[in-house]
C-alpha cells in the first residue's frame, strides 16, 4: 500500500461522496411538502481505479471488476456508488387532506465506494 | 426547465410517497405543533448525524413510523334551536380511514378536540363532553344518527383549550371489521346553575364553540416490513 504513488491534485477525481442540497421548490414538490424545505442528499461521484480500490471503500467485487477492466478494457469500471445511506422524515399533505409524517428509507447518501 | 418536466415528476411523486392520487396544492391544513416538534427534531438529529430510530416516535412514547392527521369531515346537528335541556351543541364527526393500511399496526389513535384559545374570559360555564359511537348515520343532512355505545363522558371548566380522547380501543374494533370510516356522536352540554352567568358575557360561548370547534384524528401506525424491533434494539 505505501508503494502506490498517487498524482497530485488526482484525489479530488477520486471516488467520494459530494454534497448536494434537495430543494422541494426547485422540484416544486413544496406545493406538497409541509417539511422539511429541503435536505442535504449527497451523492458519490469520482473514479474507481484499480491502485486505488484498497482505499476507497471499495467491495471485493470492484477490486476484481478493476483488475478485469485493466486486463480487458471491454469490461467496465468499477463504479462509484452509494455504500451507506440514512432516511429521512417528510411532513405532507395527501389529497383527502390529511397531513401526514412518515420517515423514507435510503434518501441520504452518508458514505461512498467503489 | 423545472416547469416543463414537471407532469413527469408529480407522477414519480406520487408513486414516490405511495399515493394514489395526486395532493392537493391548495393550502395546507393546521399542522399540530407536535409533528412540527418531531420533524423539526428528526431534522435537528440529521444535521448532527446523530443515529435515530425512526420507528420510535419518542414526543408521543409509541412505536410507529408512519403519523397520519385525518381531519374532521362531520357536520353538526340542531343547529337551529340549540342550548335545550342544556345542549350546547351536537355534531357527528366522520374520519375517512381509508388511508390506514390494513397491514399496518396501529399504536395510537388520538382524538383532539379545539374548543378554542384560551383566555380568562373563557373560564365559564363547565362544559360536559359526550364522545358516542354512531351506530347508524341515516342520510347525510337529513335524518338524526343512531347514537351507539357512549365512549366518553368528561366535564371540562370552559369552552377553551384542547381535548384529547384515545380512540385506540374504539379505532381496533372499526378496523378489524375492515370499515373505511369512523363516526362519532358529540354532544357538548352546559352544566346546570352556571349558564345563567353565560349571558352577561358579550358573547354566547355556544355560538363560539360552533364556530371554533376543530377536530382532528392523530393516528400512529406501524409497518412491521419497515420496522424490525429486534434490530432496532440492538
């Protein structure tokens, strides 16, 4: 591990997770929505290469997709992805005008990998 | 560009949010300051990264993860003569339950009645609060339900403040027997010796209570598919 070199200014390309800012108004989803306004949703972006899949969070499986993509570049990269995310809670008003509190699975990206 | 696909997002959104039909965009219905106390706790909670357990609604002490305000969609009765044999006032309320999955454990059922704000002024006269089940509901706006079994029966100081009456018992029958509504004989008497006093207020607290009345009915259900306590605890 401490033999591979890592390009400067390379990191930043690197598979991570980047933040992103739901705004319901944007979406105009608002009209619906009591709250939250909007939430901190994130997502993972960034390059998974071969010398670097030790260290990014990465699966057993990206480490071999890797390997094969060096071995025969027809086979794709190892991807960027999601590896741990958390709900969150929204309050809004259905269409018989109920107003309703329910939580939803998987809407926050906590953690990225390859 | 938000504008143009917005056909396709309400469509994601409903299926999103697991509605059937799409919301309505007009005004918002008065949000009970306890879900803004949740939501703007489990907010508060996500900010700091604390870790929540989302099927525990710690503010009301019930499991659940799924809170649903239904509101009041009744109407009210004698409204032409009202304050005999001292009747304040008489209405049913009907609660659409057709949004509360069948699958789903019910934890809470809450009724709250608003006689109004509070104020001084609105200490008098003590009030009596009779919570019936409808057996029968007859026409809508023609004939008298049949008032079934009484539910409760609580005397409260003045037509002010906020009622709450747990349903949860009431609710479990009407669900089992798989019925899509829930209705509710209320009667609200003056009691005897007190109303005479009424009349030097500048205005006649039953008529208030006419217009002020709001009921709302706070159900907490729970999905066992999205909730695993074993887990949780641990």
């Amino acid at each position: 591990r401490a033999a591979i070199s890592v390009p400067k200014g390379f990191c930043r390309n690197f598979c991570h997770r980047h933040q992103l800012f739901i705004n319901f108004q944007d979406l105009g989803w608002h009209k619906w929505v009591i709250a939250p306004k909007g939430f901190m949703a994130n997502y993972c972006h960034g390059e998974c290469p071969f010398s670097m899949t030790t260290y990014l969070n990465s699966s057993n499986y990206a480490f071999m997709q890797a390997l094969m993509h060096m071995a025969d570049p027809k086979v794709p990269k190892a991807v960027c992805v999601p590896t741990k995310l958390s709900p969150i809670s929204m309050l809004y008003q259905d269409s018989d005008k109920n107003v309703i509190l329910r939580h939803y699975e998987d809407m926050v990206v906590d953690e990225c990998g390859c | 560009p938000w504008g143009q696909t917005s056909e396709f997002q309400d469509s994601d959104l409903l299926q999103f949010l697991g509605l059937e039909k799409a919301p309505s965009p007009h005004r918002f219905q008065p949000v009970p300051r306890v879900l803004r106390k949740i939501i703007r706790a489990r907010e508060a909670a996500a900010a700091s990264g604390a870790s929540q357990d989302l099927c525990y609604v710690k503010e009301l002490g019930v499991r659940g993860n799924l809170l649903q305000l239904l509101p009041d969609q009744g109407f009210f009765l004698n409204t032409q003569k009202p304050f005999q044999d001292g009747s304040c006032l008489q209405k049913v309320l009907y609660f659409n339950l057709s949004a509360i999955k069948e699958k789903a454990k019910l934890t809470m059922a809450q009724l709250t009645l608003d006689l109004g704000p509070r104020s001084y002024y609105n200490l008098r006269p003590e009030l009596v609060v009779a919570l019936s089940v409808v057996q029968d509901r007859g026409v809508w706006g023609r004939s008298h339900p049949k008032v079934g079994r009484l539910l409760f029966l609580r005397s409260v100081p003045g037509p002010q403040g906020q009622l709450q009456f747990n349903l949860q018992g009431a609710l479990k029958d009407w669900s089992s027997n798989r019925l899509k509504n829930l209705d509710l004989h209320l009667e609200i008497l003056v009691k005897e010796d007190r109303y005479s006093r009424v009349t030097v207020q500048p205005e006649n607290p039953c008529d208030r209570l006419l217009r002020s009345l709001h009921a709302s009915l706070l159900v907490v259900t729970l999905n066992p598919k999205h909730c695993h306590p074993s887990s949780r605890k641990r």
